[in-house]
C-alpha cells in the first residue's frame, strides 16, 4: 500500500488554498487598491518628504535603468533575431 501524501490531513477533504495573497506582486511601500492613479503613486516614489521633486533619486534611478538595459538588451536581441 502506497503512503500517503498528507498523512496527517483528515480523508476525503480538499487542501487549502495557497496563503500567498492574490493580485501579484508589489513593492515594499506602495498601497494596493482603487484609491488612487497609478501616476501619482509613481510620482510619489520620487518626492521628498517635503513633497519636492528628488532629482537626485530620479537621476540614479534612471542610471540604473539604463545600465539594467545595457545588460539586458544583447540578450533580448539574441532571442528576436531567431
């Protein structure tokens, strides 16, 4: 006779469902829900405490994005010219 899978779960009850939280992943920080835009949650990441724009976060940001790109991009080109 074969073991079973789950020797301590009761006879003829379904599992549980997954515990991990529907709608996908989200970043530490941002607030899910109809509450607000998209554009000003983005905005937000970027503003000072003082609500002022952080050029400094948006240039290093943007720095890291362009050098994610430049890692990223012979492998994409690889894919597409097959």
């Amino acid at each position: 006779m074969p073991m079973p899978l789950f020797p301590n779960r009761p006879p003829n009850q379904p599992p549980r469902p997954s515990q991990r939280p529907q709608g996908g992943f989200r970043p530490p920080g941002v607030q899910g829900g109809s509450g607000g835009s998209t554009k000003s949650n983005l905005m937000s990441m970027f503003q000072t405490d003082e609500g002022n724009l952080d050029f400094d976060k948006i240039t290093s940001t943007g720095k890291q994005v362009m050098d994610l790109y430049g890692q990223v991009s012979p492998l994409i080109t690889k894919f597409i010219k097959r």
